[in-house]
C-alpha cells in the first residue's frame, strides 16, 4: 500500500499577502518536494509536517507584526489529484466561521471567505481580512489539524448522481439508480456552456462569459474540450475519450461532474453556448473593444468626459461596422463594449448586435438606463449581453438628479426589471466628494444592489475632462 504524505506551509508573497499549501505527495515524491521548499524557505513562515516546524527560526514575532499591518488576501492552494481530499479545506472552513460566530468583532475584521476550484482540480480557501488577527487564528488551526489526512469518501457515481439523476424519485432505490446511470451514460450528451478559450505565448486561458472569471488551462485539458466540441459528446464517448489517453474511468466522471459544477458544460440542450477557440498567431493580441455608436444622450451629467448631447452629423453605418468586426476577429477580439452617449438612442444598435452576434462575439453595453423598456428587455432575452452596466451614483433623489439631473426612481425600476428576466446588470459608480461618499449613501446603494442580486459594483473616481473639467471640489484624492 503506497504512503501518502500531507505537509501544510505559509508563504509570504509581499504586499501583505499570502498563500497557504496543502500539499499531499507519496514516498517516492518526499525528497522532490522538500528540496523545493528550501529552495524559497526565506519566504516561508511556517511548515507543518508530521507534527514538527521544518523552519522554526523564521516565523518570529517581530517579523509577523511588520508583515501583518496591511489588509490583504490569504489563498488556500489546495493542491491534490482531481477530485480528492476536499475533506480537510472544508474543516478548515467550518473551523474559521465556529471561531468567528463565537467572536463578534473578530468577524467584521474579514471580508471573504469561500471555497472555490481551479481547472486543474484543486481546492482554493479564499480568505480576506486584517491579518495581525488573521494568522494566529490560522496557525492556530493549521497546528490542529491532523498530519495523515484520508480520502475523501464521497462516491463519485453519487457525485455524478446529482447532477443526471435529478429526475429519480426513490434515491434508496440502487438498481434503480445504477440501471438510470448506465442509460445516462450511454445516451445523455454533454454541451459546452459560453466560453472563450485563447492563446497568449504558450499558455491556453479560459474566459467564461456568465462572470468573465478566467483560469490557465492546460494542453490535455484543452484536447478534452476539443473532443466534447459545439454538438456535445456522450459520456460514454468522453469515458472511452480518457480510456484512450491513458485515464480511468473515475477520473473521466471526475472531470466531467467538476466541468458541470464549474459552468463549462451542460447536460441541458436547451442551455448549451458556443465554445470558442482562438490559438492562431497574432500580430495585435487584443481582446475586447469599446465602441462608441453615438454622442446623442438625453442626459446632461455635470461630469460627463465626453461631452455628450447632440448626435454627430456622420456616425458609422451597419456595413461599416460589420466590416469592424471581421478586423476585431482577426486580431483576436472576442467582446465589444457598446459605448456612447447613450448607445440606446441609436436606432440601429439592435442591428448592430444581431451583426455582433452573428460573429460569435460577446457584447455589453455601458448605459444610464433610462431607455431600457419592454422591447428592449425581450431583445436581451433573445440575444443575451454578457452584462448591461448602468450608471448608478446613489439611488437618493436629490443626489442623482444633481449628478445626472434625471429621476432615479425610473432608472431603479428599469434595473429591477432587467434583473426579474435574469439579465445580468453591473453597477457603476462615480465618487463625488461630498455629494455621494457618506457611509449612508454608499450603504444604501449596496443595500439596492443587494437586494437585486448585483453582484459586480464598477467604483471610479471623477476625471476632470470635458464638462467635468472644473468640478475639481468633488475629486478624491489618493
């Protein structure tokens, strides 16, 4: 039976960051591995391996007080074989919320905790907080936690269980379910949801459209995406895929179940994308475009850079723009970003995304807001932007309409409508020194925000350009 290892470690990156490594490794890996570690261990602050400190003498108590002013990110790097181990993050996890549940004002020093997972199949604890509180509490943890971590239990035929056999009834019924997962694996075709895969050098990055998170993938993984193609594999097929490229069974499910979980393929046809692939050579490595299609705007924002109001006496018709976006495509564009004025009022900007659309681009639109209706609403259910981003410096009356000198009532009813069909929104924000950054005006915005499921809030500072010129009083500095 092969030994298997676990050896926890603390590295500091600078800029008050950090990352925390759980490393499992077997008997024949142990001088691999600890040789790596020396090779940085002026970086490492602590090393947890079979119930000793390999470098006792860095971690001092002065060090960790200079380190540990600043806010600043703690990631778990959580790096196993696909599929396995999840066990010990996940106590980790639920041992940092018991502890901050039991202490109030511990919990408002941190800002982020959860559990995500890269392509290459670990397990990442993200933790954000104030770290003169953070790390001991961490150590403290990591000191606790047992040295020989075993396998996790969990039955990877139910783990694909979950996401085939929702329609099952009787889930104690076995045969039932092992005869309904060999017809799911026979018959049920997996989709590619919407993504873009693309070159830079030697390396394959993956952007996803639902929140444009992105993730280095490699070869392999891109062959296995290839197989599965635009008209969807059975998972027969990609089992029968990974038994020809040396792999197993299990780990053909494993990848398959954690591609699901991840939002990169669908067992339902009717919600599958468009998987694009751009690894050609490029002269001009480029990957969105702003495009302003007019000047015309109904608003007359006090800082506006542009200048916007009255429409040009020439903007650039359909066949101009189509002939744009072939030259995009070609230097490697995947998403055009609406711009204006206000892009709404054109009448021909629904032509210009249906053409935007035909090429397999992505497309949001930068708006204030105020012109989405009905019809426009049906539009995007049809041809779904990536994100509508609306301009939104406080949802009080009276600052907006000194802003942006329009009712904010309309524009919070427009969002809300938009967010009632699944349209994803983001927010963006100007700061205005003295008009909108008190914490009630900031709290009341996120408040809204909140309660229309806006994840993604854009918080900028005033330029002073065009007619924001000389509203120098309302800059924020530093």
């Amino acid at each position: 039976m092969k030994e298997n290892h676990t050896l926890y470690y603390l590295k500091y990156l600078g800029n008050g960051n950090f990352i925390f490594y759980i490393v499992y490794f077997e008997q024949k890996d142990k001088e691999k591995v600890l040789s790596s570690l020396n090779k940085e261990k002026n970086k490492i602050l602590f090393c947890h391996y079979k119930n000793k400190n390999l470098y006792p003498n860095i971690l001092k108590p002065t060090n960790l007080r200079e380190l540990t002013q600043t806010q600043g990110y703690f990631i778990f790097k959580y790096n196993c074989k696909i599929g396995f181990f999840l066990d010990d993050i996940l106590k980790i996890r639920y041992q940092i919320n018991k502890q901050l549940d039991q202490n109030k004002k511990l919990r408002t020093l941190f800002y982020r905790l959860n559990i995500l997972q890269d392509l290459d199949g670990s397990f990442v604890l993200y933790i954000k907080g104030y770290k003169e509180k953070l790390i001991p509490l961490l150590l403290n943890i990591i000191k606790n936690l047992k040295s020989n971590s075993k396998k996790s239990k969990t039955n990877k035929f139910d783990k694909l269980a979950q996401h085939f056999l929702c329609h099952i009834k009787n889930k104690n019924n076995i045969e039932t379910l092992k005869k309904a997962l060999i017809d799911t694996i026979n018959n049920v075709k997996v989709y590619p949801k919407d993504f873009v895969i693309k070159k830079y050098d030697n390396k394959y990055i993956l952007y996803k459209k639902s929140n444009f998170v992105f993730s280095e993938i490699n070869k392999d993984y891109l062959k296995f995406l290839k197989f599965v193609d635009n008209h969807g594999k059975t998972i027969k097929e990609i089992i029968s895929f990974f038994e020809k490229n040396s792999s197993n069974e299990k780990t053909a499910i494993n990848i398959i179940t954690q591609a699901i979980e991840k939002s990169l393929l669908t067992i339902h046809k009717d919600k599958k994308g468009k998987m694009q692939i751009i690894d050609f050579s490029l002269n001009y490595n480029l990957d969105l475009v702003m495009y302003e299609v007019t000047k015309q705007c109904n608003f007359n924002c006090i800082h506006c850079y542009n200048n916007s109001g009255l429409k040009k006496e020439k903007e650039y018709s359909l066949d101009e723009f189509a002939k744009s976006l072939t030259k995009f495509k070609k230097m490697g564009v995947f998403e055009i970003y609406f711009t204006g004025g206000e892009p709404l009022m054109r009448p021909l900007l629904k032509k210009m995304i249906i053409e935007t659309h035909k090429k397999n681009l992505w497309y949001s639109i930068f708006t204030n807001g105020s012109q989405i209706n009905e019809s426009w609403i049906d539009f995007f259910k049809k041809y779904r932007p990536r994100n509508i981003i609306i301009s939104l410096d406080s949802v009080n009356e009276y600052t907006f309409k000194k802003i942006r000198k329009y009712d904010v009532k309309k524009i919070e009813k427009n969002i809300e409508n938009l967010r009632k069909e699944g349209i994803e929104v983001r927010i963006n924000t100007i700061l205005f020194k003295g008009l909108n950054t008190s914490t009630k005006e900031l709290y009341n915005l996120f408040s809204f925000c909140k309660e229309n499921g806006i994840t993604h809030i854009i918080i900028d500072t005033l330029v002073l350009f065009g007619r924001g010129t000389n509203l120098k009083k309302y800059q924020i500095k530093n």
